[in-house]
C-alpha cells in the first residue's frame, strides 16, 4: 500500500452486498432470472419480442425495491460512513461502482456511486436516451412515453442488458488510475468487464481485497480475501480503516 491509509479507494460491489438488505440475487445457478430465460427479460432482443413482459419484470423488481421492509444493511451504511470520513477530513475520495441496480448505497449516504448497470428506479427514452426518474411501485407500461421527443417514444428501463455497453467505463478507468486500494464486495467474479478490474488494478501495482461468502470466480486475482457475510465484514473492515 502506498501508504498506511490509502488515499483514494475504489470499491467495487456486486449482488452480495445486498442480501441482508432482502434482495435476492436475479440470476440462479440454472440461469434463470425468477423463473424468466435471461434472453426473454435482459437483452434488447427479448425487449423487441415482448416488451410487456420486460415491463412486468422490471416492474416486479421496483415494487420489491419500494417494499418497506427492503433497506439499506450495516455494509452500506459502512460505506457511506467510509465516504463521509475521506470527505470531511480531506484524506481523498471513495468511489463505489456497483453492478447493483438498486438504490440502497444512495439511502444509506454514499454520494459518489458509479451504477454500471443501470438504475431499477429509472427509465430512458428509447430513442433520445434521455433517462427520466421512477420512483414508484405504480407500473410502467407499453403505453408510457417521453416528454422528449417531438412523437413521444416508449420509456424502456435504465438497465444495461446483455450485448449492450455498460455505463462509466472510461470515468471507473479513471477512477482506478487514480486509486492507491481496489476492493470487490459481494460480486461473483463472473460478469465481465467488472470481473477484469480487479487484473487492471493488479497492473496498476493497486492492493486488491476481496470480501465475499465464498472466493469468486477471480478469486486468484486479490492478494486479500475475507469472507463472511458482507453486512459483518465490510463494518468492520471501515472501522478498523477510519482509525488508523
């Protein structure tokens, strides 16, 4: 390490930072998504066959979002804590990039989030692309439209699917040129490009920390791992990180 607090930290989270928060992880080990082929509901394809059923996906997932009992866990709060600290006492910056469509590192106080994937509370105009806020259980339709354009256009959701460009790729290489710390937090180490940053940060010369249940995929990569449940480790890794 460069030296004995880093001075800027990327923080890369994936599905496993939100579990204890009640959401589950859309894809299983059969590659389903809730009981839902990948191809029908994330990709533009399966939107262009049928876009009422990607709809009512989406829509499933935002009303479980907005459910009250869906918050933000102790590993969130951790990191908006970690943000706040490096904030207040100008040590440096703290970004998190998550492949998390939620919003729970938002409600928990981290500012400066990096959503690769996309955003469930969002949708984007598909044809200007110009993204409009969501934040309701009320369901989306084929019949919603922009404000936009001159002939209102269908409002897709903001979600990166499969075969098209994640967002923020050229400010997260930024970001990791910058960083003196890489670290993962709950992420399978099987969804590329995130799963290559942790060999970008390794070439950097960056320390690379994995928090997981278990070793990810490129698990290989991290010269730390510590595992256990996220909402555990993650507070007390930041807590043993803003005393020294």
């Amino acid at each position: 390490m460069k030296s004995s607090q880093p001075k800027n930290i990327v923080i890369l989270t994936g599905a496993g930072i939100s579990a204890d928060s009640g959401i589950a992880t859309f894809r299983a080990a059969d590659g389903l998504w809730e009981n839902h082929d990948i191809q029908e509901v994330a990709t533009p394809e399966g939107y262009a066959r049928n876009p009422e059923l990607v709809q009512r996906f989406y829509n499933e997932r935002r009303a479980q979002l907005l459910e009250p009992q869906i918050k933000p866990n102790p590993a969130h709060f951790a990191l908006a804590e970690l943000e706040a600290h490096y904030a207040s006492n100008a040590l440096g910056h703290v970004t998190v990039v998550t492949q998390n469509i939620d919003d729970l590192h938002q409600r928990a106080g981290s500012k400066n989030v990096l959503h690769m994937h996309g955003e469930l509370l969002k949708l984007r105009c598909v044809k200007s692309e110009e993204v409009v806020g969501w934040r309701s259980s009320q369901p989306v339709t084929t019949a919603d439209r922009c404000q936009c354009c001159a002939t209102p256009q269908p409002l897709r959701p903001h979600i990166v699917w499969f075969g098209e460009m994640p967002f923020y790729l050229e400010e997260i290489d930024y970001r990791l040129n910058q960083a003196d710390l890489f670290v993962a937090i709950g992420t399978s180490g099987n969804v590329y490009p995130a799963a290559g940053f942790v060999a970008s940060a390794r070439r950097l010369g960056l320390p690379t920390v994995e928090f997981n249940l278990e070793a990810g995929s490129n698990a290989s990569q991290f010269q730390q791992a510590i595992y256990g449940r996220a909402a555990v480790t993650v507070p007390q890794w930041v807590d043993a990180l803003v005393r020294r």
